[in-house]
C-alpha cells in the first residue's frame, strides 16, 4: 500500500504519481460501497414508510450540499453536481427496483 502523506509536489515521476492516484481511487471506491450500504438501507426505510425512490426535494438538497462542499474544496461546483446527479440517478434507479407503490 502506498504513502498516501506523499503530497502530489513530491511525486517526482509518473509512476510515484500513479500509484497514488491508484489508491485514492480505491479509496473513493470503498467510500462508494458504503454509500450504497446506505441507499440499500433508504429502500428499507422507505418502502415501509409508502415513500417513492424519487424525492425530488431531496434530490436537490443533495446536489446544492455537494456544490457547496465542493466550493469549500475548492473543487469545481459543476463537475459535483455532475458526478452527484449520475450517482443520484443510479441510485434512485436502483431503489426503484425495489420500492413497488401503486
């Protein structure tokens, strides 16, 4: 496993650099799985409560909590939102799977 205190700066070659980006990516990955342990949990919870899997409402809630922290980042707001509302999507797709209301 590689040193993830190694800063981008003192990554002299694209090796150095690739491994770690490698592990950051399988970082968000398992920061991913555990999202999905979550929404796994949300079809529970909503398919007892009668709720749909789309709440626009809180789609949007979810999306401007993402631009904002990703401004506080200093990460481009537009490329979250981006990222969010294809991982929203999935999501609401998967819940529908699930969620049956008439």
């Amino acid at each position: 496993m590689p040193d993830l205190a190694v800063s981008p700066e003192n990554c002299h070659d694209m090796p150095a650099l690739r491994t770690q980006i490698d592990a950051l990516d399988r970082d968000l990955i398992a920061l991913l799985k555990k999202r999905v342990t979550y929404i796994d949990r949300a079809v529970e919870i909503k398919a007892g409560a009668g709720l749909p899997a789309n709440i626009p409402s809180r789609v949007e809630d979810v999306v401007a909590k993402v631009k904002a922290a990703a401004q506080e980042q200093q990460l481009d707001p537009e490329l979250a939102e981006a990222l969010w509302r294809h991982l929203i999507d999935w999501s609401i797709a998967r819940e529908a799977k699930t969620i049956k209301l008439d």
